[in-house]
C-alpha cells in the first residue's frame, strides 16, 4: 500500500460519563412500550454527562493517552479540539483542555479547533498527518469531547434516545514504520445543510431575543430526507474512493464509521456487500456521540485489538452538512 | 527567502454591514462625554450586522474574491471558515456559506471550519497552504464572518464600543511563482485561558437551565490582566518568529495585525522600534472585528496597493486561549 504521510498511533484514551441511561429508563420516562427504543433507534444504553463538562471528559481521555503513549503532556506539539459542541463559545475547546493540564501551565504548544460536526475527528486526522510532514511537530494530539445532554428535545423521541456522551483521545506522532495515511476524501453536499440543525443559540436565532424552547435550542434531524439524501451519495462516493485502491472495502481490516443511527449503520454494511465482520458497531452501548464516536470507536477497537499492528482501517462517516469524510490508513503504534 | 509552501492570492474580497455606527452614537446611548470613546478605545465608527447573518456576510465576501480572481464558484476545491461567532450551534459555518451559492447547489467540494478565535484566519492560512501541497486542492477559498452585535453588554463600555462586524474571503492557489508562506508559528499560552471569554450559551452555562442575562452571555474581557501578560510574552514571540529570517520585523513591507485594541496596536509598534509605515491600522474605522479583522486588513491592504506583488508580508494576532499566531508570507497574485 502506498501511505501518502507517514504516522503512528503512540497512544489512545478515552472517558465514558459515569451515568448510564438505559433505553427502559427512557421508555419508562417518555412512557413508550418495552424494547421499543431497541428496535427502532438501535440504542439500549448510553452515557450521560451529568456533571461532565466537555473539557473535564476531554482532559480524562488526552491523560489515559498520553499515559498509553507514555508519555506526558510537555511531548505534546499541538492539540487538536474536533468537537462539534462545547462548554464556551469563547474561548476555543482546545484551549480549555490544555489549561485543565494545571500542574505544566507553562506550556506553550500550540492549539486549534476543527469542525466539521460529526466526521471533525476524519479532518483532524487528515490536518494532523499535513503537520507532521513540516518537521515542526513530533507528537499531535486529538481531543474529541462532546455533551448532548442539553441539546436534546424529549419529546422528539428519535433524538432524544439516540445520543450518547462521551470524549476520546488520540496522539499521532512521526513514525519511520511504513504506516499512515493511505487516503483521505471529504466532501460537502449542502443540498442539505438544514437537515440537521440546532437553530437556536447562534446569531440567527439569539438567547437576546428568543427565550429558551427546547423545540428551538435542541438538535433536530429530518431523518427520512437525510437518509434519502445519503443513500443517493454515499454508494458513489465509497465506489469514487476505493477506484484503484489496492484493497475493496470488504478487505479492509476494520471499517469505523460514524456511529450515526441504526439505518445509516445498515446502509453501510449493505455497501459492504452484506460483510459485517470487519464493521465496528457499538450504537448499541454508546448511541451517537456526535464527533468522539469515530475516535471512541477507533480507540475500543485498538484496546480489544480488533485493529492489530499493520492492520488498515478506514475511517468514515457522514455528519451535518451534510459532509462525507472517509480516511484510509495503516495502524502502527511504533 | 526561503519559501516553504507556495501559494498565491488569486482573489480578495470583503463585505461591510449596511449600518455603521458612530462612537458619538454610542457616546449618546450610554451618557458618555463626546469623544470618550475615541480617546480611550480608538474607534470612531465601526459596522454593525443588523439583519445580516454571518453566512449572508460570507457569502458576499466570497462573491467578490471569486470576482477578483475572475474564478465562479466551481473553481473552488475547499471552503475554510475561520470565524468565531456563528449563526448555528450545528451546521458549521463553512457548509452554510457553500450551501448560499443556491445556483451551484450540486457542486460537492469539501467545506471545513477552523477556530482559534482572532486568529483563526492565519491558522486557516497555513492549513490551506498545507492542502495544496497535497496536489488534491487547486484553489481553497477562506472566509472569516463576524458578527458581534448579540454578543456584547452595553454596561462593559470598553467592550460594547470596540467591536465591529464585517467578513472577508481570501482564495489561495496554487502557484508557479516563487510566492507563498515563508513562516508560520502558533502557541497557546493557556494560562490566561479564562480572560476573555463568553460564560453562557455554551454546555457549562446552557440556556436551557441558565436564562438570557448580558453579563452572562456576553463578551468578557479582563483588559488590564489581558495586556499584561501579552506584554509579558509577545515581545519573546516576536523575537523567536525573527530570528534566522532574513528580514527584521521593520523591513517587513507590511503588518497585518488583529486589530485587537489601541493597546495592543502601541504594544506592537513599540516592538517595531516605533516604525508605524507599514503597520495597518484599521481600528478606527472598522473596530476589532474578531477572526474577519486581519483578513479584512489584508484585503484593505490589497485593494488599495499597500501590500504590491512580490511583497513581503507578516500577518500576527492575539486571541482568547491566549493564542499567538504569525505568518510571514511573499505576496503574489499570479
């Protein structure tokens, strides 16, 4: 395989919210039947940030990382926030996860937010691996941490039982092993960019002039015409990315995709000619965590080895705006 | 000089709110003697987006760079939006601008957002000059778009009546002239993370438990802890970014600088050992207008001839994090 950037995997983390929210619970709270959550959203269990923030979770995963790695925060070169919701609207994520490192304050590495919703961490990836070929940078850090908690409207039931919490880290750092990225595609459709919108709490729709409505302030998916538009775009652009690649989808170690919902997980493992074995699959436990779902799946397949030393990956997922990302790479963690 | 990754600006383009408003006005609104304002924030009228969203802002940024550089819109391989205030949680900024050019609706090239508040664009600039290098992107388009009008607190005089509002699009090419980015550094001093800052409308302080309150949502800024500790590391910053060029900071043929404050503006000419000829200075008239202020003075700079092919120039700015970030780049068209 021809790797286009060298890099390597040195360390992984993550962190889960200490509260779980079974599908029962929230059947019992919305007053649903039994297993209807399961059956039709995919999700039996997630984790919620009760007390959480965002950067407290990202702080957790970026310190189980670099432990992972070996390393401390002072071998970090940069840190990257890709995340698409946050505790501020100033200052930036990555800022505030670096300074929870209290105890090396000091510290003057340089940090930048990404966003591109659901698929940010694919675009840190992509970015980080550009860095590490400047030679200003040995080891790069990417934090995705998201809360939904707030954003979700209970009574739009497929929403609210979908989201799940949570933050993952990754260190990628310059490597002499012939690993890293093979290929990465992002394109943006914006045919349908208001499919998936929170409304409220920009400057269109401002706390100054629009009090609180949980219909307003929340996230909301027009499922079936989001789904109807990826069907029509996914299948082209996976058959565009995998033109003269080495390797089919199917030969692929392990596929990470976006855990969005249990259609979309389904649609993609009918593009897989029906073969599920390489595809990680956690809705299940995790529900939708937005833009740590790539990584949080990536980082559970790296710790239960389902992605092994010189195995490749494709990362890919589709996000508001709506954007398709895909990455392919090499895992080494030399 | 040594170019790293050559780029040229093919097209430049802004956009300015319809209403401008002058510091008598506010002087009036807030029972200030007349000519306070001036005197101790150095803004005499600044922009201000009254029913212009970021996007619309943005997109006729982008209308006019892609004028300037006799490009449509198709010509575009990537949008960068590099901004801070948005009009949605979710979409990101840079789908919803793409998604504006309703005529080329089915164009599908990749739309990402960056942030490091005010200097998001010089991030944003270094990145896209790391895309081309990819061979995959010809033209990248960057669009920063601010608007600050919801977000400020007519109590905090020194904020209420330092900001303005306004966008400016940058679209960067690939090039054959010996053109493009000289240097580029970035570091985050997280230390003084919390010194500016917006406490609401974000997961700590969310609207759903924390209702609309100015001191709350608005823009804080601690001015005087703020300078100080700039005061304490730009003049290091300055001085690493310059050592093993060949030109000094005076020889550079022009400064784009954030036009963060008249204090910070005295701090950076007294760093060009006085020499003010080729620093730009647009506070008066424009205000500190976020992310959009150095791409603004940089399309400024380029409409009116200051900055002329084969010039070099240093793009540097400070913004909440506490993130430095600088440029150093030979200016081409071609």
């Amino acid at each position: 395989m021809n790797i286009k950037r060298a890099f390597s995997i040195r360390g992984v983390g993550k962190y889960l919210p200490l509260t779980s929210v079974s599908s029962e619970e929230i059947e019992n709270e919305l007053d649903l039947p039994k297993g209807f959550i399961f059956k039709n959203i995919g999700v039996e269990t997630r984790h919620k940030a009760m007390g959480e923030s965002n950067t407290f979770m990202g702080e957790q995963a970026l310190r189980e990382a670099l432990n992972d790695a070996n390393m401390t925060i002072d071998n970090i070169d940069c840190l990257i926030g890709a995340s698409a919701t946050f505790d501020y609207v100033i200052p930036n994520r990555s800022t505030l996860i670096k300074n929870a490192f209290k105890e090396d304050n000091d510290l003057d590495f340089t940090c930048i937010d990404i966003n591109s919703v659901c698929t940010s961490f694919i675009t840190a990836l992509d970015y980080a691996s550009l860095l590490l070929t400047t030679g200003e940078y040995k080891n790069i850090a990417i934090v995705s941490s998201e809360s939904s908690l707030k954003g979700l409207n209970p009574e739009d039931i497929e929403t609210y039982s979908l989201f799940g919490d949570g933050s993952a880290a990754v260190i990628i750092s310059t490597t002499d092993q012939p690993a890293g990225l093979i290929k990465y595609k992002s394109k943006s459709y914006t045919k349908g960019v208001k499919y998936t919108i929170i409304e409220g709490g920009g400057n269109v729709n401002h706390m100054k002039d629009v009090p609180y409505d949980p219909s307003l302030y929340s996230f909301k998916m027009q499922g079936k015409k989001l789904l109807k538009n990826v069907k029509s775009i996914l299948p082209i652009f996976l058959s565009d990315f995998f033109k003269k690649q080495e390797v089919t989808m199917q030969e692929v170690n392990l596929i990470v995709p976006h855990q969005a919902s249990k259609l979309g997980l389904r649609m993609l493992i009918s593009l897989n000619k029906g073969y599920t074995e390489n595809i990680v699959d956690q809705l299940e436990n995790h529900g939708n965590c937005i833009a740590a779902s790539i990584p949080l799946a990536l980082v559970n397949s790296i710790k239960n080895n389902s992605l092994k030393e010189g195995g490749i990956c494709l990362l890919i997922g589709t996000a508001a705006g709506i954007t398709i990302s895909s990455l392919l790479f090499k895992y080494t963690k030399l």
